[in-house]
C-alpha cells in the first residue's frame, strides 16, 4: 500500500509539473511551416504545422493532455497537419474520412512496421503489428488460428476462475485503487490463459521486465542511457526473450491449449507455421497488447459506471439475471447495457489513442502532399471525441450506441477503437470476451462510486491512463470465494 501511494504522489507531481511546461510553451506559438513543397504542377497544397518549442517540440502536451491538443490543432490547421515531438515530425491526422482512408491503404502508400518501429520497434520487434503486406498477410493467417471461436471458448473457461481468484484478494476499504488492481489482474489472466503457467518465484521479474518493455515506447529520451526507461525497456525485452525461448520445445511437444502452446503448435492448411523467433516476437507483443487494452477498457468502463450509478445498476441487474458467477461465451450477447457502457467507454477512452504509420512513397490527403518518408500519427482517441464527428462528444451517453440512434453509423471509420482495415485489432472478440467477463464478476462482487468532484488525472501511453491508479470508493456486496 506505501509503495502505491508513494507512486501515486509521485506520478501526480510529474504530471503536474509536465502539464505547467506544456501549457507555458503553448503560450507562446511557434510560427507556421509547410512540412514540404509539392512537386510542380501536382496542384497539391503543403501539410501546414508547426515543430513547437525547442527539443521537445509538442512532446509534453501530447502526454499530457492529447485531447486539448488535437482539439486546438484541428481548429488552427484542419484534419491533416504536421508537429514535432518525440524527437521527430509527425503528421497528424483526425476524421473518419482522412483516418479511414490511411487505414483502408488502397494505394499501399502507409506501411505499419516504419511506423511503428521509431516508437515501439526495440521492445515489440516484428510483432503482427509492424509487419507489412504479404508478409503481414502470411502471419495474420496462422495467428489466427489462435483465435477462432473454439479457441476463444477455451481461453473463457481458463479466464473465469483466473478472474475469480483475482477478485477474492481484492480488500477494498474506502477508496481502493481500481487502475493498478485491474492491470494486474489482467497480467495475471494473460499469463495463465496466454502462457499457459503458474510464474512462482520468478513472477515478480517477469512482472517488473513486461512493465518496463510496456513503458519504454512513451520515453522522450530515446536512447539506451543509464537509469533511463528505454534502458529498462530493452533490459525488459531480453528477459521476456529468454523466458519464452527456453520454454518453446516444452509448448511444442505438449498439448496445452494457452495462447503459447498454440501459437508453437499453429498450423495453416498448406503447412505454415511461425518459427521459434516469431513464436516469442508473436508473444511478447500480444502479451503487451491484450494486457494494456484491457486494463485501460476495464477501468475506464469502472469509472464511468461508478460516475452514473443508474448505468451501474442497470448492468448489474442484467448480470444477476444470468445466474452464474462465470458467464459463458453464450451469455456475453446477454447483456446489452453493459454492451453499451462498453462502446462508449471505448469511443470516449480509447485503449489504442493513436496508431501509426509511415509513407512509403509520395502521396497525399486532403489535397496535402504528404512526401514520402513521412511519420504519420492516426488520432484514433481525439477523432472519437470531436465535433463535427460525434454530437457532444464529451457526455457520457451508451445510449447513442442503441439500435434507434446508432451514431456509431455515421461513417465507417467513425468508431474506430479496434483499428481498421487489414491490421484491424486480430483480438478484438477476446478483448471483448476478457472486459464482459471481468466486469460481470466486479458487477456481482462489489460496488463503486466516484467520490464527488473527482476526474481522473490522465496521462497518454498507449491510450488514456488514469495516474493516479484511479480511487474509488468500492465496497463488497458478496463474499468473494
């Protein structure tokens, strides 16, 4: 508990600190610039933007308040624009029409892997998602062998005593830290459920080495220097290496049926399967992926059914009608209010905030000439909580989800939460599957409230992060067993 507050305070002063920097740079303009001259006769006009402040560009402000960013960038500079931060340009671009069109890639103009591979490379090397084209399409295919419905009832049945165990060491007395509890019940299930095993005395390591190779990608120095997060990162990575490459032989000769035995086992109709290599660049990265998403979704979904009570005990009425501890893979179609919570948490608190790309040869968008070479920064998390998009945007509304508005409809790529196109989300039905049956559980177990007056204080990683471990006031109102 000491080491909680004592992360706590300290997060909050950074924040604090972080976001006084920000708002002091932004104070101060920097003047506009094209990004690039187009060609001649293109009849294309230049990205317009600005680097910021020195060194660090936007960096700062991003981290700390993404949303007033983009909001004030669109008004000076429209959907598609440019910035510095993190060391490098970034293009930015908001809207479902502009966002889908990256996303949808007809032209093959954006690639993932040199995209991603400036932030995330190191830690998450040759993931799924920072493959590209063929050979994205050859590995998408044996991953989802892991996936398909019979999979995904397996994983369920691990998942729900995983989760129920997780509860029952809850003691929540007065405000309770729901974020850093989620986060690690959600590292818990996918270690039982993806890996397979029961870590024991080395699960604290491995704990600290996935936190570390999560954290490195938000570094602003990037580079591997003493003390820094990207050291620990990279430090992080060769631990996961080596715990998952000395247990392949193990997973391939058994007959497990977690995430890992199957993933060595994984074979498509005309005989592909991953080698060793990608078998432990496959697990550290969605390991990463399912877990961060998760806890994000789970404890954004928390604060808002603790912030409207009515939507809390509407859901939790639906999960008491079930009768059972432990939904089936039949019953997650069973409860529709929690259905809705779960959109609008998704649209408001996005897991994945932004995702990104890089132009592999010169195109444009919006009539902007974008060269090739380019970062571009897809803002998933902004887009899904602006007008003219989304009808006030920032109301906590499920409702606009119902069969009778769905403004989810507007445009394709207007909800968006899983990504789009080829590289859509591959665990997006296990996601799902994970958040229904953490919060049936927590419906059943506990109740919770906000105190009054209180919003999170979020910081940005892979999407909106409560930083101060997100207190509420929850209670038991059955014995956890």
């Amino acid at each position: 508990m000491t080491s909680m507050l004592t992360s706590t305070v300290k997060s909050t002063v950074v924040r604090r600190f972080q976001t006084t920097v920000a708002a002091a740079a932004q104070r101060v303009p920097a003047p506009v610039r094209p990004l690039a001259t187009p060609p001649p006769g293109s009849g294309l006009e230049p990205v317009l933007g600005d680097y910021g402040p020195p060194i660090l560009g936007h960096s700062l402000t991003v981290t700390t308040d993404l949303l007033g960013f983009a909001r004030e960038r669109y008004r000076r500079y429209g959907p598609v624009q440019w910035a510095g931060g993190f060391g490098t340009r970034m293009v930015i671009v908001l809207g479902p029409e502009s966002i889908g069109r990256v996303l949808v890639n007809r032209d093959k103009a954006f690639a993932n892997g040199p995209g991603w591979e400036y932030f995330i490379g190191p830690f998450f090397h040759r993931g799924v998602m920072l493959l590209d084209f063929e050979e994205h399409h050859q590995h998408r295919r044996i991953l989802q062998e892991a996936f398909t419905r019979d999979r995904l009832l397996g994983y369920l049945a691990a998942m729900n005593p995983a989760i129920r165990r997780g509860l029952a060491r809850w003691r929540p007395r007065g405000r309770f830290g729901v974020y850093d509890a989620l986060k690690q019940l959600t590292l818990d299930i996918a270690t039982e459920v993806f890996v397979g095993d029961h870590l024991g005395p080395e699960a604290d390591r491995l704990n600290e080495a996935f936190v570390d190779t999560v954290r490195a990608g938000q570094a602003l120095v990037r580079a591997d220097v003493p003390g820094g997060i990207w050291r620990r990162g990279l430090r992080g990575r060769r631990e996961l290496e080596r715990y998952f490459a000395e247990r392949i032989p193990a997973k391939r000769a058994g007959d497990g049926q977690d995430l890992f035995s199957v993933l060595c086992r994984a074979e498509t109709d005309d005989g592909q399967r991953f080698t060793d290599v990608d078998v432990v660049n496959h697990m550290i990265f969605v390991l990463m992926a399912a877990h961060d998403t998760s806890t994000i979704t789970a404890a954004m979904m928390a604060y808002y059914l603790g912030k409207y009570p009515e939507w809390q005990e509407r859901a939790r009425a639906e999960s008491m009608a079930l009768g059972t501890d432990e939904i089936s893979y039949a019953d997650l179609d069973r409860l529709p209010a929690l259905d809705l919570v779960m959109k609008e948490s998704l649209r408001m608190s996005a897991p994945v905030g932004v995702l990104m790309r890089r132009a592999i040869r010169d195109t444009e968008l919006e009539g902007r000439y974008i060269p090739a070479g380019a970062r571009v920064v897809l803002g998933v998390y902004p887009t899904q909580r602006m007008e003219p998009w989304w009808s006030d945007p920032d109301v906590f509304d499920p409702e606009r989800f119902a069969e009778h508005r769905r403004e989810d409809k507007s445009h394709r790529f207007a909800w968006m939460p899983f990504g789009g196109g080829v590289h859509k989300c591959i665990g997006m039905h296990f996601g799902i599957m994970e958040v229904k049956a953490i919060m049936h559980q927590m419906l059943l177990r506990f109740a919770w409230s906000v105190p009054e007056g209180y919003e999170p204080p979020l910081t940005y990683g892979t999407g909106p992060i409560p930083a101060d471990g997100l207190p509420l006031r929850v209670r038991p109102i059955r014995a956890t067993t």
